[in-house]
C-alpha cells in the first residue's frame, strides 16, 4: 500500500506538470498514466534488514491513442516541465498525511499519535 501511495502522488504531479487534469468521470485506461518501474529492496550491504523502495519513473505522462485512432496506435508521451522545489515539497507532504492516515485506518498507530504526527 505504501508503494501505491508514493506512486499515486508521483502520478499527480507528473500529471500536474504535464498540464494534465485528471477528469474523474474518465476511465482509467483511458487517462494519462505515469510509465516507471519500482522494487521493494530488502537488505543493505551488509545483510542487515534494511527495507526500502526504488522506483524509475519518466519524467512526463503516456497518454493512450483516442479511440478513433485505434487500439495499435502508441501512447503519446506528454513531458512535464521541470520539477520545482515547491512541487517536491507538496509531494513530500501529501505522501506523508497519506502515509499517517494509512497507518491510522490499518491499526498500526493510534489516533493521539496519528494526530500528533499531523499536527
């Protein structure tokens, strides 16, 4: 789930900077997507239990071919402009209410340290 969240939101802003608006009415597959690859890497150099994600994410949106076009028609690829240091801070951020909020509905902290993570 932690992996969905962080991709989730790389999405939206890729999205975002692509000048893309998601239209919630729109199926899925048929709305621009992120392209990118991620792993769940378990242990550091030593052998020590050392979990973390890597992910490979383009640097833009893949939008599908409109249906009109036809089904063996590729993805247009829409670049994002340059990520600022205001966009990776609003990532961060939403990344992490999202993280609290998860860990909350999962049991795994309680609604004091949640809300005191928050604050």
């Amino acid at each position: 789930m932690l992996t969905k969240i962080f991709l989730t939101e790389i999405e939206r802003l890729l999205l975002a900077a692509a000048g893309e608006t998601p239209d919630a009415e729109m199926p899925r597959a048929a709305s621009s997507r992120l392209g990118g690859i991620s792993f769940l890497h378990r242990f550091g150099s030593a052998l020590n239990h050392h979990v973390r994600l890597h992910a490979c994410v383009t640097d833009g949106v893949f939008e599908p071919a409109a249906a009109e076009v036809g089904r063996d028609s590729p993805p247009a690829f829409l670049p994002a402009r340059p990520n600022t240091q205001a966009d990776l801070a609003a990532l961060t951020e939403r990344v992490r209410r999202r993280v609290i909020r998860w860990f909350r509905l999962t049991r795994l902290l309680d609604a004091a340290a949640a809300a005191n993570m928050l604050a």
